[in-house]
C-alpha cells in the first residue's frame, strides 16, 4: 500500500500565456527591502485606480529580486502583468514615460494628501491599506510611502526617460 506522503512531495501548477507586462526596477537597496517592495506595489495599485479612474482588477503586481552582478547586490522590481491573455491594452499605455509618470504622480497625490494623517494614522484604506495587504500591516507606513514615492517622482522627472526605474516590454509571462 502507498503511504499518503509517498504521492505528493510537491505540486507545482504552471501556466503559459502571451501578455502585456512592465518590469519595473525599484530604487531600493536596503537590507530590509519587503517593507518598500510592500509600499511601493501598494501605491503603484493606488497610482493605476487614480489614473483609470477605475479598479482594474486584471492587472496584477508581483515583485521578485535578481543579483545585479555588476553591482554584486540585489535588485528588486516589480512586475505589473495583465491576467487576460493577449493584453488589454491598459499596461501598453504606460510604456510611455509621461504616462507613467502620471501615474506616479497620481500615486503620489493620494498618499500625500490622504486625510488619515491629520487622524493620527499612518494609512488608511484611502490610500496604501487594501484587503490584499490586510495580513501584512505591520510593513505598511503613508508616511513611508509618501517619501519613497515622492523621491521616486522627483528622480524620475529629473531622469526624463526614467531608463532606471522602467523597462516597458511585452513579454511571455509565466505564472
């Protein structure tokens, strides 16, 4: 007779579709990076309902480090995806830069002015808390946030094609 643990060591599901994505690359090199990684895709998702004027629900947000072996230390990205295969069309705006800037910006503005500072909180379901990221409150800061993203907004205007923070490509993207 098999034993219930002889079947199954590890189940991997895997599936293969051509979509629009952005790899983004994240100004960060810290040692404490989940904290940022958190913020930043919590306020890209905040950035992208802004500059829709909607939730769109099909683009998702991933993020996922490489050794950048000319520096010999790790860079983080983030990876925003649209789930419907083929692409919708909605990332494909954002390969321009001044869109993109827009949506940092928009980003920006929300968390920057969002009412729940002058309440003596540090953020709020207004700007960087959302249900997705209701287990993992303690990394999340608005007032971190706003730093990071107003630094981030501010390099990448004075940068103009922001080639530092934005590689726009479509792509085949496994997950």
């Amino acid at each position: 007779m098999i034993q219930k643990s002889e079947v199954f060591e590890t189940l991997y599901l895997y599936r293969h579709m051509q979509t629009e994505a952005i790899k983004i690359l994240l100004p960060i090199q810290i040692m404490d990076a989940s904290s940022a990684i958190e913020m930043f895709k919590s306020g890209i998702q905040l950035g992208l309902k802004a500059y829709y004027k909607s939730s769109p629900e099909h683009i998702r947000i991933d993020s996922y480090s490489e050794m950048n072996l000319a520096t010999m230390k790790k860079d983080y990205y983030l990876v925003m995806y649209d789930t419907i295969p083929g692409g919708t069309g909605y990332l494909s705006t954002l390969y321009n830069t001044e869109e993109f800037s827009k949506l940092l910006q928009y980003a920006y503005d929300k968390i920057h002015d969002c009412q729940c500072q002058y309440e003596g909180k540090d953020g709020c379901y207004h700007c960087i808390l959302t249900y997705g990221n209701q287990y993992n409150r303690e990394l999340f800061s608005r007032e971190q946030a706003e730093a990071l993203f107003e630094k981030t907004h501010r390099t990448y205007k004075i940068m103009g094609n922001a080639a530092g923070f934005c590689r726009n490509h479509i792509t085949d993207w496994r997950g």
